[in-house]
C-alpha cells in the first residue's frame, strides 16, 4: 500500500530524515519508535504531503505521491490524524464527524461506519450535538480518529493517538485499529506507549536521530527488548 524509499526530508531546508525508507502493507499495523526529535512525525508529515520531501519517493497505491498537496493525498486515500486532537471546536461533534466522511469512497455504508465508531467511542454519541471544543482533550482524539475512519481511507497514519487519554482507553482504540486493518486498511502508528501498541502491530521501524536504525516483525523487535 505504501512504499518509502530513501526519503530525505525537514524544515526551511534543514535536513531531519535522512534516506529513510518504509513499507506499510494492507491488513497490517506499522509501529514507528524513537525518541523526541527523531523525525517520526516529519515522516508522517512528509508522507500525508505537509512537508515537500527533499528527495526521495514515496508511493501509494501505486501512486508517485511526493510532492503532492496534502488534499490531493487525502483524497486518494491517506489520512494523517495528527496530535494534538486538530479536530474544529467551533462545530458540533456530528458537524466534525460528517466533514471526515466528505472523501469517502462508498457513501452506502457510512451510517454503519458512524455506528462503529460510536461503539468504540460510545461518548462521542452522547456529546454529539456539543461543540467538539466543549470535549476533554481525550474526547477530542477520539473524535479525530472517529472522523478519519468514517473517511474510509485506505492509509491511517496516527501520530501519538494515546495522546490525553486514560490508559484504560488505549487497548481498545489499537484493538479498533486492528480491526480497521484487517478490513484492509494500511495502519502506521507513532506511539510513545510502545508496551500497548506492540501486541497490536505487525512491524516496528526505530528511528534515531532522523536514520532508521532497524526495521522488523513485532515479534522480533519485542524478543530483542526482553533478552
């Protein structure tokens, strides 16, 4: 679904990835490691087309994408939900919920995707008429994940998803992210709480200081952390 190959990348022409490369296929959940200031949220940027790489390809469904504008990609079919909850406050719950559904491929089913995503995130259904800034930091990650699975993307990226929530709340929303890919759907997340994330991914990429210093299967990245 996603093919990375030697992607440099960063800010006002200072370099933060250095010939990067990443492949996330479909069914399955990528984990992305590293400490603060690594570059793994450059790379997200850089993929969902918010940073113009400096060189470097990145294919999507087949698809040339570097360079493209981040709704072009969007409407192709990758959505990036960044942290930081970046939902509209000023809307209702529902007004959000039904922007994130304006790109999607088969209307038909997104009354039964909204119903999902209320099943999961059941608050969400009872702060549907309130201001989605009205919502606690962690009710508004869950409305932004909310509103870019109703998109139906066939690319989820999620830059730290357990952002302002309760550690209670976080094996469900991987277990949704596992579902969701699954289904067929790409799933690359950055995470900081590795432990949760780890028993829901397929693959781990770590990231140092803007090189990937290893890439593998879950089960081999969680075998080398407990030797």
């Amino acid at each position: 679904m996603l093919e990375v190959t030697n992607l440099n990348s960063g800010y006002g022409g200072v370099p933060i990835l250095r010939d990067v490369s990443l492949s996330a296929r479909t069914g399955e959940i990528t984990l992305i490691v590293g400490e603060n200031g690594a570059g793994k949220s450059t790379l997200l940027r850089s993929i969902a087309g918010f940073l113009k790489p400096q060189s470097g390809s990145v294919r999507f469904d087949g698809v040339e994408i570097a360079g493209q504008k981040p709704e072009n990609i969007a409407t192709r079919g990758a959505r990036l939900v960044l942290d930081g909850h970046r939902i509209f406050p000023g809307i209702s719950v529902w007004d959000n919920i039904r922007l994130g559904a304006t790109i999607r491929r088969n209307r038909a089913t997104f009354e039964a995707s909204v119903e999902e995503a209320f099943s999961i995130f059941p608050i969400l259904k009872e702060r549907l008429r309130h201001p989605a800034g009205s919502l606690s930091g962690g009710q508004q990650q869950m409305l932004a994940l909310a509103q870019a699975f109703v998109g139906e993307p066939k690319l989820l990226m999620c830059d730290e998803p357990s952002l302002g929530l309760a550690q209670n709340l976080m094996p469900p929303i991987f277990q949704a992210l596992q579902t969701w890919a699954a289904r067929g759907m790409a799933v690359i997340v950055v995470e900081q709480y590795v432990d949760v994330v780890l028993p829901f991914a397929s693959r781990v990429l770590v990231i140092e200081r803007g090189h990937v210093k290893l890439s593998c299967a879950a089960k081999d990245f969680k075998a080398s952390r407990s030797a």
